[in-house]
C-alpha cells in the first residue's frame, strides 16, 4: 500500500466515523438545548421566588436575640393553646412542627422542586419535536 492510500484510507469517512460524529453533534444539540432551558427559565424562577423567599427567611431565619426570643415564645405559645384547646401532645407537637418552618427543610423542598420542574422540561421538549416532525 503506498503512503497516498494509506492516507486516502486515514481520511475516508467510515461509518464508525459518521457514528461518532452524529453522537458528538447529538451531545452538543442537547448540551445547547439544556443551556437555553436554563437561560430561559432561571431568571423567572429566580424571580418569582425571590420575594416569598426573603419573607420566610426573614421569618425563618431570627437574626437578632429579640427575634428569636419572640418566635420562640410564639411556637410555645401556639403548643400551648393546642394542648389546652384538648388537643393530643403528641398531635399538638406535630401540628407544631409541621406549622413552622425548618429552613434546611425549606431550602430541600425548593431544590428538590426545581429539579423536578426542570426534569419535567427536558422530558416535555422530545416530545414537542417528534410531534413537530411527525406533522
């Protein structure tokens, strides 16, 4: 074999070739598809959280010794008007608990919820497209 068809041999588009670049272009397209979700959708997730957030954290999160006296009082005070309202203690202290807010429980919630909306998009786009290429 001379070196001209060893190097025509090199060049040639095997279909192992055409493989790798079909998946490679695949992986991109779907690397650009998931970079335009998260363009498109972050800034209005971020948005339309920001102020519910900053009010639970405010609440939440007690940034002064006052503050988190007086939110200390109030769940004891609400544990308490259950339990003399006839309430159950255990009941009263899951009642309680489940009415004020944990803030790792909240930043879990919120991460775990955007992970699903986010899961639920990229699922819902192949089949936007097979239905606009089957039209």
């Amino acid at each position: 074999m001379s070196e001209e068809d060893v190097e025509e041999e090199e060049e040639a588009e095997t279909p192992m070739r055409r493989l790798r670049a079909k998946r490679s272009g695949s992986d991109m397209e779907e690397l650009r598809e998931v970079l335009k979700i998260v363009r498109e959708e972050v800034p209005g997730l971020l948005k339309d959280i920001t102020g519910p957030l900053k009010e639970i954290l405010g609440i939440t999160f007690a940034t002064t010794e006052e503050e988190a006296e007086r939110k200390a009082k109030a769940i004891a005070r609400f544990y308490k008007e259950l339990v003399d309202a006839g309430i159950d203690k255990d009941v009263a202290l899951q009642m309680t608990q489940s009415s004020f807010i944990n803030p790792m429980d909240l930043i879990s919630k919120l991460s775990e919820t955007w992970t699903k909306k986010m899961a639920a998009k990229k699922r819902a786009k192949p089949a936007e497209e097979e239905e606009h290429s089957s039209s």
